[in-house]
C-alpha cells in the first residue's frame, strides 16, 4: 500500500492518491469516444484508438496538498460523468460521476509519479472491435469492484470525503461547463 503523489502537467497543482493498491481500485485502459474526445479538447492531441489509461477509486483516497482553487469542471454527459481539469495547464485529471453519493473516481495515471503502486492494467472498456462495436475485458472486476467500492464508501460515510462535491449541496466544487456545439465538431463524439 503506497502514498502516491500526483501533479498536473505545469506542477502548480500537487496531491497523494492514498493507499493505492492493485486491488484497492481498477487500473484500466478506455478506448471509449468520451475520453478521447476529452483528451482531445483539453490538449489538443488525438489519442486515436490507443485509448487513455485510468485508476478508479474512491474520492476518499485523493487529497490535494497544493493548488486545489484552480480544479475545474466539464462535462459532455453532465447527468452522467463529469471531467475535472486544472485551469493552470488545462490538463485533464479526474473524472466522477454526477452525483457524490456514488463515490467513484478516477485518475488519469499520467499524472501520478510512479505506477508502480497500481500494478500493471487489469482491465480494458470499449475497445473497439472490428464490426464497429466494443467490448469490454473483465468487466466483471471493472464493474464489480468499482459498485463495490462505491457501496462500502456511502455505508462508512466515507464518500462524503471528496475534494469534488460540495456535500451540503450535493454539487461540484465548481459551475459544469458543458462544451458547446461549435467546440464539440472537431471531436470524436
Ligand atoms: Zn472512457
Ligand atoms: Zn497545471
């Protein structure tokens, strides 16, 4: 189990992703349109199909220790999932899902100092398949772990601990702003 630093691209923002473990959250590669298209609009590079690469925990395990102010939020699917982003570099960081009483989150691992603590991927979703469709790769730990995780954390009151959610109200830390139609077309949505 391992104290894990983690910084945005420019540095300004620094946090610890804590207790990180193989089996503690889920290491996985997305190939799905949205977090493509995230990174697309975010930096400006295509990631093409070979997808982004993820650790989803719970809210609880990350804490910031510099520069938490400049967190900010969007979102393609605002109902769904929502994107955290740093203001200072624009790098992508976390995303969540909307509402913080089912606590999930995930790092872009990118940003971590070293992966050695999460062990190597075990997981992959919405890799694309030569008909056109996807599939997903141990879904059931993909799935499973992540429901799991989420249900221990809203039955110990853990999930109220998040640097994301404003808990009196239920909202993000900040407004969601939602990419416009003009800014969606040059992205793989
Ligand atoms: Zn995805
Ligand atoms: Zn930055």
């Amino acid at each position: 189990m391992a104290d894990v630093p983690f910084s945005c691209q420019c540095g300004e923002m620094k946090g610890t992703l804590h207790g990180a473990t193989p089996s503690s959250g889920n290491h996985l590669r997305c190939y799905c349109s949205a977090c493509r298209a995230a990174v697309l609009y975010t930096t400006g590079k295509d990631v093409e199909d070979r997808g982004v690469e993820l650790y989803q925990t719970t809210p609880d395990k990350i804490s910031f220790q510099q520069g938490q102010n400049n967190l900010e939020v969007f979102s393609f699917t605002p109902e769904r999932l929502l994107r955290f982003r740093a203001s200072c570099c624009g790098v992508q960081m976390f995303t969540t899902l909307a509402k913080p009483k089912i606590a999930m989150a995930a790092i872009m691992t990118d940003l971590l100092h070293d992966k050695t603590a999460i062990g190597p991927i075990a997981s992959q979703s919405f890799i694309p398949q030569a008909d056109g469709t996807s599939k997903h790769s141990s879904i059931l730990r993909l799935f499973g772990g992540t429901i799991w995780r989420a249900l221990v954390a809203r039955v110990t009151g853990r999930w109220k601990q998040t640097p994301f959610f404003d808990i009196e109200t239920g909202k993000p830390i900040k407004a969601v702003y939602v990419p416009t139609s003009e800014e969606r077309k040059s992205l793989p949505l």
